[in-house]
C-alpha cells in the first residue's frame, strides 16, 4: 500500500471514528433528556449498527455493508428518520463512502464509471430527469426524483462492480431479511401482523403491495438462483421452508398484482422440467403443513378463513365503485396529461401534485400527504406522463438492454435465470404500481449487468473493469 492510500485511508478513519461518536452521542442525549423514548431507544441501537457498519464497509469490504444493506431492505421503513425518510438511504451514502475508499483510494483500480450499456443509459435518464425541473410546476420534486436516481445508480454501480461471489451472498442476505421481518412482524408489538387481524399483511411499514413484489422477486432468487447451488439436503430443506413462508406472506398481502406475479411464478416453477427433484421436497413441506394443521386447526382456520375472505373481497372490488375503479380514474388523469404533455411530460416527481387538473373526478388522496394526489400506478404511464416521450424511449431502452443480456443469461447460469424471472415480477408489479424508483428494480440491474460482465471476461472479451 503506498504512503498516499495509507493517508487517505487515516483520514477515512478519523472521519468515520467522529462521525460514529457524534452521531452516538447525539442519540444518547436524546434518550437521556426523556425525549420520545421509545424513538430515542430504536434511533440508539442504530447508532451502534451504524458504526460497526462504517467500520466493515469502509476498512473491511464494502460487499459486506452491500449485503446489510440488502437484509435491511424489508425493514426499510421500520427505521424511519422523522423528515428524513427511510434508514437505508443513509446506509446507501455510507456504502458509497465504502466503494470509493476501496476502489479509488485505499485499494485503486481502473475503472470506468461508463464501462457497462446499462449504466450509460441509466446516466442518460437520470440527466434527463434532472433536466425535467427546467419547466416542471415543482422543481423541488424533480430535484428529490434526481437525488433517489442517483442513489439507485449508486446501489446499480456496487452491485455490478462486486466479485461474482458476492452476487449470491446479497442476495441470500435479501431473502434471510424478508424471512426475519414476515416473522418478526408477528412478534413486534403494534405490528401489522396477523395476530392484529389487520386487514392487510405488512412488515417495516411497507406497503403491502410493495411488499408482495418483494418477496415474490425473494422467491423467485431462492427457487432459481439458490436452490440449483445447494449441495445439502437439509440446506435444501430450509430453503424450501423459508421460501413457502414468504409464499404465505404474500397472499395475505392481499395484493392483487402481486398474486397474479405468484401465478405466474409458480407456474414457472412447476413447468421446469429439469428441477423436477424439487417436488419431494414440496410434498414434506405439504406433511409438515397438515401436522401442524392437526394440532392448531382451529387457530389456523380462523385466520384463514378471516383472510381468504378479504382476499376474495378485494377482487371483487375490479366490478365495483371503490378504490380499484379509483385507480381506473388516476390511469385516466394520466393518459390526459401525457396528451398534453407529449414529448416533456410535466416534471419528473410532478405527477400527484398535478394531476386533479387533468380529471373531472375526485380522486384519491396520498395515504402520507392528503394534500397530493397518487401517483401513476403504472410505470409505463409514470414515466411518460412525468418525463415525457423523451425519457419513456431512454427508459425502454434501458430494460431492452437488460431484458437482452438477462436471456442469454439465463441459459447458463442459475443467478441469472432467477434474475431474468425477477424481470418478468417487475414488469407484471409495475402494471398497476409505480416501481420505476425502486432500490430492489436497479439491484436487479446491477446483477444482471455484473453477470454480463462475468461472462464476457469468461469467454476472453475485454471489460474495462476487473473482477475481484
């Protein structure tokens, strides 16, 4: 290591050493002067994750600090930094820190920020999204769009620089994070959980929808990209478990999407002709299941039968007046707007504070802000509606790319079948959500651009950038 790494990585340290100080101390002093102490005690054990997590990601491997980041991600609202919105956001500017001092500073490396098709078109949408704010009603919320699109290029660039190992691991990390928080919602006082006989199953604050499309991406991983790796049968045994735990979860989400999503992934599941083995291990989960039925029947059938009923009376919400029909209306508030603004849209992040003036209806009210309308719920229609035709066309062309690289993927390589499925949960998720700034959308693009560059290093070809 030469003199010049050595000072950067002092500096990097004593930086880190304040900041975790300052940031313990504050919290203490908050829960000492009484101050909301049941806030106070949850912001305190974070000051302590915090702080290791500086240390491992900045002095250790920022891969580590990736991998907390990807176990976190269904709890990402059940930390929440009051006006500063969700923890990892904060845990994503930390790992950047981490990346830089690694890759520029302590450990250098030759690479080249552009080196990959998918990161230069995603550059190219989020300039582009910046430049939306020139004639948007609130520029304000353009420049908070532009803020989290740099952000997901941030979680896009440290997946795809990571070793090809590291891939798996994250994402092992993301479904042991979905199992611990479907579980530890059930636990949690005042949770949304089962036992509270909510209406809706959620986990962190999340919303359900959302959280559907989570676990099914989590699923769709474990059963494809995992699975085919797992060389013990007790490994295989656990896995199967933990993923009809996250099955059971997203049904009673209720999320209408997100069941079809489940469809079809099952679907796929059980058409693979060459994972046939898989289904011994189904039917042990099937008498396991029917054992505990036996001995909790009655439980087990009241909250089912509570559930199934709900879930039922959300479909048939489609053929009636209610918040399904509501949707109908913003698609409709939309389509008006994109008629109107055609090529430029009317702002990145605009939409839900402009959209009453493009409807004769009343429509809905944000469930966070009763003063702004909802967004698109659609990602095709978000996008062209806030960006324009301009920025649907760069990200079109994004996905082409990824969707291009994903199934020559797919044919050889376990992570990137999976990867291609989670493709195919995002687009049906985005039919009736608005998931085209979501973290999990661009990890996933991360992965696929990472394999891509595997691959080509594999079969000789030259990349700009070297994996570890």
């Amino acid at each position: 290591m030469t003199l010049k790494a050595k000072n950067h990585r002092l500096i990097i340290l004593i930086l880190v050493f304040l900041l975790g100080l300052v940031f313990i101390a504050a919290t203490l002093l908050i829960f000492i002067l009484d101050i909301n102490i049941e806030q106070s005690l949850i912001i305190t054990i974070a000051s302590i994750i915090v702080a290791i997590f500086l240390f491992f990601i900045v002095f250790k491997q920022f891969q580590i600090g990736f991998a907390i980041l990807m176990f976190m991600l269904p709890f990402e609202e059940l930390l929440g930094i009051d006006g500063g919105g969700s923890f990892t956001r904060y845990l994503i500017i930390v790992n950047l820190i981490g990346m830089l001092s690694q890759k520029v500073f302590v450990r250098p490396n030759k690479i080249k920020f552009y080196s990959n098709r998918i990161l230069q078109v995603f550059l190219i949408l989020i300039i582009w999204t910046f430049t939306t704010s020139f004639w948007s009603t609130y520029p304000e919320r353009s420049f908070v769009i532009t803020t989290t699109s740099i952000g997901n290029l941030i979680l896009l660039y440290s997946v795809f620089i990571s070793n090809i190992k590291w891939l798996s691991i994250y994402w092992i990390s993301m479904i042991l994070g979905s199992f611990v928080a479907v579980n530890l919602t059930l636990l949690l006082p005042g949770s949304q959980g089962l036992e509270n006989d909510v209406t809706r199953f959620t986990t962190g604050g999340q919303d359900p929808n959302d959280l559907a499309g989570l676990l099914l991406i989590a699923m769709g991983t474990g059963m494809y990209g995992i699975y085919p790796k797992i060389q013990s049968k007790i490994g295989k045994i656990l896995l199967i478990l933990i993923l009809c735990c996250l099955l059971v979860a997203v049904v009673f989400t209720q999320s209408r999407t997100g069941l079809i999503a489940l469809l079809m992934l099952l679907l796929i599941r059980f058409s693979d002709s060459k994972q046939k083995n898989v289904y011994g291990y189904y039917v042990l989960f099937g008498i396991v299941v029917s054992l505990i039925y036996v001995f909790a029947g009655d439980t087990i059938s009241n909250i089912v039968s509570n559930y199934a009923s709900q879930i039922f009376a959300r479909f048939n919400e489609l053929d009636e007046n209610t918040l399904a029909q509501a949707r109908v209306n913003v698609w409709e508030a939309t389509i008006e707007a994109i008629k109107q603004n055609f090529f430029l849209g009317v702002g990145a992040g605009n939409m839900p504070y402009v959209i009453d003036n493009y409807s004769n209806e009343i429509l809905p009210r944000s469930s966070y802000d009763p003063n702004q309308g909802l967004v698109a719920h659609n990602i095709i229609l978000g996008i062209w509606g806030e960006t324009g035709l301009i920025g649907l066309i760069i990200f079109l062309l994004m996905f082409f790319i990824t969707f291009k690289q994903a199934f020559v993927l797919a044919k050889d390589h376990y992570l990137g079948k999976s990867m291609l499925i989670a493709l195919f949960v995002v687009c049906i998720m985005g039919m009736s959500l608005s998931w085209e700034n979501k973290k999990i959308v661009y990890i996933i693009l991360g992965t696929i651009s990472a394999l891509w560059r595997y691959r080509n290093n594999s079969l000789g070809h030259s990349t700009n950038v070297k994996i570890n």
